[in-house]
C-alpha cells in the first residue's frame, strides 16, 4: 500500500535560526514557523488561527538556513514529519511532531538585512551540497510577440 510523509508551509519565523554542531561533527537548524489561517463564521465575523511548526535540519542545508533565514522573514519549507517521544524530569510522558526539512525558499523582500529576492530565490535541497538560482525567463525588450504564432 502507498504511504506518503510530506510536509509543506509558507510562513513566517518565529524566532532565529538555531544551529548547533554535534559531537560526532554534524550540524542540526532549528526554528518555529508560525502560518495563519482565516474565515468567517456562520455569523460574518473573521475569525483568526496561528499554528506554530517547529522545523529542523541537517548537515549542509541548517547551515545554509541559519544564514539565509531570520525571525519574521517568510519561508517555504518542505520535508517530512517525525515525532519525537521523550520522558520528562518530572516522569511525565513528552512528544513533538516536527517537520525534518529537506528544502526551504527564502521568500522575504530583498533588503539590505541579507533578505532574499523572490526572482532570486534559492533552492536549498538536502541532495544538493550548494544551493541554486531559479532561472526566470523573461522576454528582453527586442523580443516581439506575433499574433499568428498563437495557437488558439
């Protein structure tokens, strides 16, 4: 049977980038993104929801992320989600779902802040070792478009 583990959010960070480097050599990012939802009720009145999404990642691209990325800058994040179960000092049972990225885009206007242009957005994927600029095709000025060219 097919199973699927996917994860995808566009929001804003909460908090700064945390990157911490482990023993064995290997660094881990982590930071909350906060999305927001919004309707009206039965009644009319717009009614306001905030979920928070606590995001980590690994090796090359938390290192990436915690360069690239800072609290209130939106982001697009994707990867899968894993829960993690603990014992707390108390004795009480703890859990978190988290969402263990495997590419994000800074989608925050470009600024002089280290912000990020949208047409220069990077992908960062945990396959790739350097992240890469999307390619925009935009016709240049001398480009002419010809009715008859259209198919339809």
């Amino acid at each position: 049977m097919f199973s699927l583990n996917r994860a995808q959010v566009i929001g804003n960070l909460t908090r700064d980038p945390e990157i911490k480097n482990l023993p064995s050599g290997q660094s881990v990012c982590a930071f909350a993104v906060a999305t927001n939802r919004r309707w009206k009720d039965k009644d009319g009145n717009t009614k306001e929801d905030t979920q928070y999404h606590e995001v980590t990642i690994w090796g090359r691209l938390g290192e990436l992320a915690s360069q690239m990325l800072s609290k209130g800058k939106k982001v697009y994040v994707e990867g899968r989600l894993q829960t993690n179960s603990w014992e707390a000092a108390d004795g009480s049972k703890r859990s978190r779902t988290e969402i263990v990225a495997e590419s994000f885009i800074p989608l925050s206007p470009k600024d002089g802040m280290g912000g990020f242009d949208v047409a220069e957005a990077i992908t960062a994927t945990s396959t790739d070792e350097t992240p890469k600029k999307k390619k925009t095709s935009e016709p240049t000025p001398t480009d002419e478009i010809n009715l008859d060219d259209i198919p339809f």
